[in-house]
C-alpha cells in the first residue's frame, strides 16, 4: 500500500499539534475521526472548513465523510461561539419547571434566536438537550458552569454582567 | 494483581480510615457542586486541620436525594445533613461527639426505608476517584475470582440464573445475550458499554459512571472474560465531561494496579478499555447506531439482523450493555445468581435506580426492588407532589415512554407492566407532573424531540414524527380540528409500525399513552380551545406564528 504523506499543518497555531496530537494516538486510523473533530472543537471553539479538511485529509476520510459526520452531531457547531454562552437546558424536567419560558425571555432580552450569537459577538444562546442535573430542575450552564434552579431574575442579571463587559 | 494483593490493599485502606475519629463524606455529585459543595467541602478541609478530632473529609458521588443538597454525612454516626453551605462547617466540625446541628437534620428515613441499594451501593460511600476505596468495599474481587475460579461458561450462567435483564431499555435477558456472543465464531470480538444516556431527565448513568467508575469496568470485565473478548469500549455523552475525566482516571487506574492489561491476575486473559465520546445525537443510544458512532461515521441505525451480538463492531461479535447492567454484574458474581434472583418481581429481577425529577418533593436517584408499586415511589420515596399542587400523571422511559395517570399508581413497576400502560421502563427516567402540566404539550415536547433527533435514515420517523408535531402543535395553539386528531392517530400506528430503529418504533408512545389516558384535555383543546393547565397560547390561533414544518 502507497504511503501517502499527512497533509502539513494548516498553520503556526500551536493548537494544531493538540489535533493532531489525538490523531496519532489514535494511530490516524478512520474511526478516529469524531475524537478529532471533539478536540477541535475543544480547541478552537468550533469547526471550520479548513480543520474539518485538515482532519479528513489526515484520517484518509472523504471529506463529504468528514462534513457528514461534522453536520450530524449537535455538539459540533461550525459557527463561532460568542464570547459567553448561555446554555439553557431543555430536558424533560427542566421543560416540566419551565425552561421554555426562561428560553424565550433569554431570547427577548439578546434579540437573537437559540442557537444564535449577539451581532457584537457577546453572547451566544444555546439549548441543551438534558445535561443530567435534572434534580435541580431547572438548568442552565453560564460558561459550562452549572447553575441549578434557575430563576428568571438571576439569567437576566447574569446576562447584563456579560453585556456590560 | 493476585487476590492476596487486592486483600491487603482493602485492609490497609481499613487501618488507615481507622486512625481517623470521624469521616464526612461530601456529595460533589452535579446537582449539589452546582449548589456551592466545593466551596464546602474546602471549608470542612479547613476547619477539620484545625480541630482537635482527627477527620478524614471525603469527597463522593451522589447520595440520592438532590433536591436536599448539598449533601454531607456523618461517620460512623450517620447523620445526614441536608442544604448545607460552607458557613455550617464550623458547627458541624463542632458537633461531633455531641447533638447534632439542628437547622441541617434531615428527616428522610422514609425516603431511604424503602431502597434497596444494589448499583448504588458505594454512592456517598467511595472518593471516585480513589482505586482504594473502591476496592475497600469488595471492588474487584469478583473479577480476580472469576478469572481463577470460574469457566467463561460458569459466568454467563451464572448470570442467566440471576435473570438480569438489560437495564437501557429493551429489557432483553442479559444472560441470553452474552451466551450468544460467547457462541458466535472468532477470536476477535468487543464488548461495548453504552453509556450514551440521551434520555432527557434521565441521569441514573451518569450517577454511576461519576460516582462509581469502577464498578462499570469490573462489569465489563468480567463481560469480556465470559464472551472471550478482549478490547472494550465505553460510549458516552460528550455532555457529561465529569463522568468523561473520571472514568479516564479510573482506567488509568486500574491498568496501574494491573486490574486491565495484559495477563490479568497471572491468567492468560487479556482486556483494555478505550472511551469513546458521543456528540449529542439520542440515536446513538441504539445499538447499531452506536457501533456506526464507535467507527466515526454518522450515527444512523441498520436493520436487524444481523444483530451485533454476531456482527457489531467492524463486522465482529459485540456485546452491548447499558452502564446499569455492567453495573449490577460484580454483586451478582461476589453474591451468586440466587440472591439476586429472590429479589423483584415475577418476571423482571433485581433493582432498578430511577430518576425521580419534576413536581416532586424529593427528586433525586433511587434504588427500588422490581415490582414496588409507583404510588410508593412516588408518594413515600419521593415525599408526593409539593406545593398543594394534585398529581396528574408520571412520565417514564423518555421519548419512547409514556404518561401513567393518577388511577395506575398501584401497579408493581416492572418491564412488562409498564408495557401494558402503555409506557416502557426506559432507562430510568422517572417524570412527575401535576395540574400545571398541559399533557398535549407534553406529548408535543416528546415529539419534538424526536423529531429533531430522527437521523433521517428512513422515511415513516423523519416525515411522520414532523406532521404529527405539525399536528400537535395546531392543537396546541387552538386551530386544531378532530380530522387532526384522527390523523395524528394513524400517523401514529404508521410511524410505529413502519420505522426502523427503536427510535421512530417508539416515538408515538408520548402521543399514544396521553390519548389514552387523557383524551378528554385533546378534547378540550380542539373543541372548547382551552388549555386547562394554562400552558397552551391559544391566542396563537390568531397570530402568524404557524409552525407548518416540511419533512
């Protein structure tokens, strides 16, 4: 079997070794491909058209493979996140306790829809589907720190701290 | 690793909590460390150095009862203190040896009387993070037994004889599966835990996987040894990274104390654990999908057969399991498949743990024998619905689940009971809701979940689960007619009957089970457009927000 040569790093960005970091240890073997894209995401935020790329080129995957499995998952998103994120669960018991309400006020108040990001990129609004802390109905992550019982009051002041910085 | 060594790892982890005059253990599980428990637990560390009494502060996994939290107990007095901050830890360092504090008592012995602690019982027990401990309380044990003592044959029996049935869902007996996995040809072949928990409200795996890693791996494990496998993987949520970096440190763990690796105990048996991460997709939580997941590709589902029992993974033998299942295999082993078998009901053994949320007093985790009747769960365990508020139904099984009404409380809880109401035991989720819940929006919340979720792979669940959310959406905001209600149920039996995977196969359960049971709040909406829980915008009907979605 030809050797083919793995493409060369897209640019100086150290975080590009981290990427391909994972990839070696997973030996650049196809099945790799949703662990690379996860560290990408880690990494930059989001997917892009050049790592998405750079991933397939690397795991010898097609790359409307790659795009494939990029579009598939929620979790990866290709647009780059806001500066905080606010994500708002909408699992059962937190639909139960009112996450819908507290979705549409968050929405009212930043003048964007879920999963979009204020136009001064400050503020993005995402919506979890359950991340597990159902106890403490309802949920919210303000920068992936948990927040449990989330009221109203304490969103939209959260949300004003963020807008302020 | 012998079994010599593992004895004196526990004893000498007995001999060194001994020195200590008292331990507090500290909930960290997310529910009470999104209540300040690491600012506590600091706190207790702090005033425990300078108190007088020797204390060992302990950080573990969940205890239960959440909607106390955060959560500390007492050793060897076992006080549970409840809604405690890190301004009681001084009062608590005092109280030792003496009364106990009095604002943090916990009256919750009804909420425990009735458990029984299977799967859960090192959760508030173990630092999960610490081999020891686990080992401290019989971890390991089975496996190094099984591995000198028993024949691959002797396992899967042994777990036949338990009558173990699969806990994601499905309920298939486990026994039966790993005997086929051990029958089918060739030397290569996987097991797989599924830990891939995308029922919402649901959070009994992440619990376990958080709380007690370990006990998942030994389950495995021992999996490997009965269907003769020798790589493994676990599945789980990109969004639960706790349980992500805890079960990293665990098999770290266990390759160090020679527990995974090669030549396991001195035997010839090999075994090593990879994890794999999901990336929010509830599909992947079947089985096929799964597997397409495990390989990087999208997770969409194959018909069966083949199932994966003979061609899984990259076309080998795969044994899959839910984190629960691998998670009851180490007791039965160390306990045998007598004693497991004399608990729960006729038909369906053991325990299960639930997760009790929603208009409930007492949410959190519980651990029930099979065949305990929902009122008790509900009205004993879980301490009834708060705020003078009247229970109308209980959601279980997620998305594939169904609405139970207030006339079925006293039915046992178990696979086939739950079947006949309409609803499935599901992974776990246990739902309460009361007079505030609209149950048309409730069944247009499930199917918009699974409408998002279809993967698309086959028609009747990508278009049938849009028009029936199409549908319920009409109803809900009040331009419902009856010819919509007739065809949402057709739509019903077709998307049930037609679909491929047990994703769209269960879908209409939502929608089925309220209709059945609360036909008449349809009724009302489509009829009198009224919404008798004040959910539903009716005023909608007018405006032009209309959610016509196309497939």
């Amino acid at each position: 079997m030809p050797v083919i040569a793995p493409p060369p790093l897209p640019s100086d960005d150290k975080r590009w070794k981290i990427v391909n970091g994972t990839m070696r240890k997973n030996g650049f073997a196809r099945h790799a491909l949703i662990e690379a894209l996860h560290t990408v995401q880690s990494s930059f935020g989001y997917l892009d058209d050049d790592s998405i790329r750079f991933v397939a080129l690397s795991l010898h995957v097609p790359l409307s493979q790659a795009y494939g499995v990029a579009t598939f998952y929620h979790y990866f998103t290709l647009k780059p996140p806001g500066k905080h994120t606010l994500t708002v669960c909408a699992g059962t018991a937190c639909y139960i306790k009112g996450a819908d309400k507290l979705i549409a006020a968050a929405e009212k108040r930043l003048c964007i829809k879920q999963g979009q990001t204020t136009p001064d990129g400050q503020v993005s609004l995402m919506v979890a589907r359950c991340v597990g802390a159902c106890s403490r109905a309802p949920v919210a992550l303000c920068d992936g720190e948990v927040a449990g019982e989330f009221t109203e009051k304490q969103m939209l002041e959260q949300l004003e701290r963020w807008k302020a910085e | 690793m012998t079994i010599e060594e593992l004895e004196q790892i526990a004893k000498n982890v007995k001999q060194e909590n001994e020195k200590y005059d008292y331990e507090i253990n500290v909930c960290m599980d997310l529910a009470c460390a999104s209540q300040g428990a690491d600012k506590l637990k600091d706190a207790l560390v702090k005033a425990a150095e300078t108190g007088a009494r020797k204390v060992l502060v302990r950080r573990t996994g969940c205890m239960g009862p959440c909607s106390h939290g955060p959560l500390v107990r007492v050793d060897p007095e076992d006080r549970l203190y409840r809604r405690v901050n890190a301004s009681h830890a001084e009062a608590i360092l005092k109280s030792l040896g003496s009364a106990p504090v009095p604002e943090l008592q916990s009256n919750l012995h009804e909420h425990f009387d009735k458990q029984v602690r299977v799967v859960l019982e090192n959760a508030g027990y173990i630092d999960p993070e610490k081999i020891d401990d686990y080992i401290a309380r019989d971890g390991y044990k089975a496996l190094l037994t099984v591995l000198t003592e028993m024949t691959p044959n002797g396992v899967v029996h042994r777990i036949t004889e338990s009558g173990l049935r699969g806990r994601g869902g499905g309920g298939y007996p486990t026994g039966l599966k790993w005997g086929t996995v051990a029958k089918a040809a060739g030397n290569l072949k996987y097991v797989v835990c599924n830990g891939d928990e995308g029922d919402p409200g649901a959070f009994m795996d992440r619990s376990v996987m958080e709380g007690d890693p370990h006990r998942v791996i030994e389950g495995m494990a021992i999996a490997a040894y009965a269907v003769g496998a020798s790589k493994g993987f676990i599945y789980v949520r990109a969004e639960y990274p706790v349980a992500v970096s805890r079960l990293t440190t665990a098999l770290r763990e266990a390759r160090r104390h020679g527990l995974l690796g090669n030549n396991i105990c001195n035997t010839p048996f090999n075994f090593d654990v990879e994890i794999r991460l999901g990336a929010g997709a509830f599909v992947c939580g079947e089985e096929t999908a799964l597997i397409a997941s495990i390989e990087g590709r999208r997770g969409t589902p194959k018909p069966r057969p083949p199932y994966p029992a003979s061609s899984g993974l990259w076309g080998k033998p795969t044994l899959i399991n839910n984190v629960e299942t691998y998670a009851n295999i180490a007791p039965i082993v160390r306990n045998g498949g007598k004693w497991f078998f004399n608990m729960g009901s006729e038909r369906s053994k053991g325990t299960k743990v639930f997760a009790l949320t929603g208009k409930i007093a007492n949410t959190g985790l519980v651990e029930v024998p099979m065949g305990i009747k929902l009122r008790e769960i509900i009205e004993e365990i879980g301490g009834g619905v708060p705020d003078g508020h009247t229970f109308k139904a209980v959601q279980t099984g997620g998305p594939s689940g169904g609405c139970i009404p207030a006339d079925m409380l006293d039915v046992g809880v178990s696979y086939d009971a739950l079947l006949k109401m309409g609803s499935i035991m599901g992974s776990g989720g246990m739902i309460v809701m009361d007079d505030t819940s609209c149950m048309v929006n409730v069944a247009r919340f499930f199917i918009e979940f699974c409408m998002t979720e279809s993967c698309g792979k086959c028609i009747p669940c990508r278009a049938g689960t849009a028009q029936m959310f199409t549908l319920l959406s009409r109803i809900c905001d009040g331009t419902g007619t009856m010819d919509d209600l007739a065809l949402l149920e057709d739509l019903c039996s077709t998307v049930k009957e037609a679909s491929l995977c047990g994703l769209g196969q269960t879908a209409p359960n939502p929608v089925l089970s309220t209709l059945k049971y609360f036909r008449n709040e349809y009724i009302e909406h489509i009829v009198n457009k009224r919404c008798r829980a004040g959910v539903c915008n009716m005023q909608a009907a007018e405006s032009d927000i209309q959610s016509e979605v196309v497939a």
